[in-house]
C-alpha cells in the first residue's frame, strides 16, 4: 500500500512539474487582447531619448482602403508586402501626425513588420518622433486611418512604454479613442514621476522571480540539502543548530545573487551578450547539476562556485525580460537597479517561505533519508526534460503522456 502511495506521488509530481515547463509555452502563445477587427491602433514608446511609435493596421482594412489583394486567411508574408510597401506607408502616414507645442512633427519611417494578434494580421509600420529631446508635457494626436472608407472604424493610441508612469510592454491599456469626429485628441504626459517608475520595475522584478519555474527550481534545489550536512561517509544528518544552517542559505543566496547581477548590468548594458537559446539550456541543466550534488558529493565544498558558475547565466536569462522590455536611454540605469531589487525581493520571499519549513523537517529521518533526494530527484528530472526542449527545439508533451498513465494507478 505504501509504495503504491509513493508511486502516485511520484506520478504526480512529475505530472504537474512538466505541465509547469509547458507553461511558458503557453504564455508566450498568448495574444494581446486588445486587438481585434476593424480597428487600428497608434503605439508610442516614450523615453527621454526620444519617441518612437508605430500603426499597425489589420490586413483585410487595407485591402478595402486600397484594394491591395493581400491574402487575409493569415498567410500574408513580406514578399506579398513589399511590393505595396510604399503606397501603404504613403496612405497610413498621410492619416496620422503628432504635434508638440504647435509644431507639426516630422515622422521618420524605420521600416514595418506583419503582426499577427487576435488570429488577425496586421502591417505594422515604425517611425521615430524627429528632434524631440526630453519629454513634452502633451502631444496633439491624429488618428485618421479607414474613417473615410468605414465610419464605424476605431483607432486606439496605446503608451506602451513609459518608464515616468510605469508602463512597460503594454499592449491593452488604451490611452486615447479616435472616431470620425475625433480623429484629433490630446495625449496627456504630465502624470507620474520617476519613482513611480522605480515601483512599478521592481514589482515587474518580482513578479518574474515569481514566475520563473528554472530560477525557483535551482534556488530550491540548492535550499534542499542546506538544513543538512554531510557526514564522511556521503550519507546527509541535519544541521545542529539553525545558525549554521541560516548562514549556509545565506552564502548561497550572497554568492548567486552577485553572480546575477554582475551579468545582468553586463548584458542589460549590452556590454557581454549571449544567444537566448544557450542561456536557457544552460539555465536548465544547472538544476540537474545541483540536484546531482545531492545524491552524490561531487563538488564537497566547491558548492558555492557552482552557484556562482551558473549565477551568471541566471543573470543573462534576467537580462532578456529587460531586453524584451526594450529599455533604453535614460531610463536604463533606474530600471537595472528597480528590477534588480525586484529580483532580490523575490528571492527573499522564496527563502523565507521554503528555509523555516525546510529546518523543521530536517530533524526526521523521512527528510534525511527520502524526501531529500525526492525533491532532487524531481527537480533534476523537469530539468533535464527542459534541456532537451529548449537545447534541440523540440516539444516533448510530456504532460499528455503522462496523463493515461496517471489513469493506471
């Protein structure tokens, strides 16, 4: 009875840590909700460096504005594009503007890219704002694409990013609303502040401390056998005294959190970068060899310069959430240090909550002698299994695998 117990234990944990490593999956499959069809919208990206925005149009409003023909069944690609690519940029640009203080302000075009959101396609087309230097307190926009050709149009100005608010990768919130008769409305930029700003990064550093299952898995594996030592012969006794064990987590969590954040400036800088599919393999197999120390002494006291080894890879995978965040200028230095903090904050949690729990089960020879090498076990498994996914691009489903063989237990 009890190894049936223990096999369905087993059998789920497995279970639910892979579908776990399929959520990232899912969450990147995720579309903004915003867009849908018959209606276009205006991004802007405001930094003290400078503005950038963009309109993005849905395929099938083009055609009916322009009679293009581009296939409208989710197939247009940039070969269908390119040819009409002028004659799109010269009716989309002739339909918005942007004014600061009175002034018309002359549109760059830096080229466009096709979107695909809500199972729609969308051209979008980028530009900067022309001598803008610093940020205005208001800009004068117009959004005057397809009225002509459908009254019942809307146009949508989205901020997407604006450090001075804490607006980051916002793809739903709608600042302004544009209909035939408003076609011309005013952006307000006076609201917020830079610690605003500050807030706002280190709760989105948190939040992906949080979130991300690979760093949770490698700071737990590595808190697993510290209320533990070793004895000569490998076998693991609990710690005598819970100072020892506190500065234990404290070395490690010292050691790993100077390793992030030495590459995170380097790689959010842009001074040292490395392929985002290397930096996650490699994020996922430093939970296996952290799990393997477990069962096996292999790295004795070394321990800490493993966590300082894969430390630094841990700070690169960070870096990429910035990178994606497309933080520059200005705002570089305050988001580096808010969402370094958030990071730390997070971390803190994770050891607050899981140490306490961890030295209160260190005394039973349940802890020392299975649920130990369980949790590293099962950790070193979802590690592997993630290894295998993100080094050879490959989908391993294992949850539906799994699933029917729940069912025999």
């Amino acid at each position: 009875m009890l190894r049936s117990i223990h096999r369905r234990l087993v059998l789920l944990s497995l279970l639910a840590l892979a579908l776990l490593g399929s959520s990232a999956r899912l969450s990147a499959a995720t579309t903004a909700a915003v867009h849908a069809f018959n209606q276009s919208y205006t991004y802007l990206r405001v930094d003290q460096g400078g503005i950038e925005g963009r309109i993005e149009v849905n395929i099938s409003d083009l055609n009916r504005a322009l009679g293009t023909g581009l296939p409208e069944d989710g197939t247009a690609t940039e070969a269908d594009v390119d040819p009409l690519r002028e004659r799109i940029e010269a009716y989309l640009y002739a339909r918005i503007g942007h004014r600061i203080g009175g002034e018309d302000i002359e549109l760059a075009p830096k080229g466009y890219r096709i979107y695909t959101a809500a199972g729609n396609q969308y051209v979008s087309c980028l530009y900067d704002l022309v001598g803008v230097e610093g940020i205005p307190d208001a800009i004068e926009v117009t959004h005057d694409v397809m009225f002509e050709v459908d009254p019942e149009h809307r146009g949508f100005l989205v901020i997407e990013h604006f450090f001075r608010q804490g607006t980051f990768m916002n793809e739903g919130g709608v600042s302004l609303i544009f209909e035939p008769d408003e076609s011309t409305q005013t952006l307000d930029l006076t609201g917020g502040s830079r610690w605003q700003g500050i807030r706002a990064i280190v709760k989105l550093g948190i939040h992906h401390i949080l979130i991300g299952i690979d760093h949770i898995l490698f700071l737990f594996v590595l808190l697993l056998p510290s209320v533990l030592r070793r004895r000569e012969e490998g076998e693991w006794e609990p710690q005598e005294s819970f100072k020892a064990a506190l500065w234990q987590v404290l070395k490690i969590v010292t050691v790993f959190t100077l390793a992030h954040s030495v590459t995170l400036s380097l790689a959010a800088l842009n001074i040292v970068t490395l392929p985002s599919r290397v930096v996650e393999s490699i994020i996922a197999i430093s939970i296996a060899v952290a799990a393997l120390d477990v069962f096996f002494p292999i790295f004795h006291r070394r321990i800490l310069l493993i966590v300082l080894l894969f430390g630094f890879f841990h700070g690169f995978g960070f870096a990429n959430v910035l990178g994606e965040m497309g933080i520059t200028g200005g705002d570089m230095a305050l988001s580096l240090f808010g969402f370094n903090v958030g990071v730390e904050i997070g971390q803190m949690l994770i050891v607050v909550l899981v140490f306490p729990i961890l030295f209160m089960m260190r005394l039973s020879l349940l802890y020392t002698r299975f649920a130990v090498y369980l949790g590293a076990f099962l950790c070193g498994f979802v590690s592997i299994y993630w290894f295998i996914e993100r080094a050879f691009d490959v989908d391993l489903t294992l949850g539906e695998t799994l699933g029917p063989i729940l069912k025999m237990f």
